[in-house]
C-alpha cells in the first residue's frame, strides 16, 4: 500500500508538469506550422458567442466580408457585403480631402 501511494505521489505531479508543458508549447508554436508566411486570403475580423454552441462571426475573403454562424450542424452564410476600408486607408483619404 506504501508503494501504490508513493508512485502516485510521485507520477501525478510529473503527468501534470507534462501537460502543463505540452500545452504551453503548442500555445508558442500556434500559428508557426501554417502552410507559408505569405499573405492570407481569409481573415476573422469579429468574432461574437451567442450561446456556448454557436457562434457569429464576420470573415474577409476576396475583398468581401461574409456573417457565417458556426454550431454543432456546421458553417452557415448568412450574408455578405463589400469590405469596409482599413481605418488607415480612410484616415488618408480623408487627409487627402482636406486639402
């Protein structure tokens, strides 16, 4: 009975450092293994929870932004728009404006 106790006392903390390790490290790596550094031609702009099973969210592909729901049954589109201008862009055309 001593000995099941001291493995135990032993290993659960190390199989718990473990975990703990490897989860830090795939949070580190994360977004290091993607298919190349080049640009990307879909981005999440907003993301919104509406229950813990679904999920709004806006995404810029192609110079269009698409509302997609995301649940348990899969990805819906819901709508689609032109791409709003970067603020940077608008603060120029603006500058631009002014003069």
């Amino acid at each position: 009975m001593f000995w099941y106790i001291l493995k135990l006392l032993v290993l659960l903390p190390l199989i718990g450092g473990l975990a703990w390790a490897s989860l830090k490290f795939a949070k580190r790596m994360e977004g290091k293994f993607s298919g190349g550094s080049g640009p990307k031609s879909v981005r999440i702009i907003e993301s919104q929870m509406l229950s813990p099973t679904m999920r709004l969210a806006v995404i810029e592909f192609h110079g269009r932004e698409i509302l997609v729901s995301a649940g348990k049954n899969g990805i819906v589109r819901l709508a689609e728009a032109p791409a709003r201008p970067k603020p940077e862009v608008v603060d120029v055309v603006e500058a631009e404006a002014a003069q």
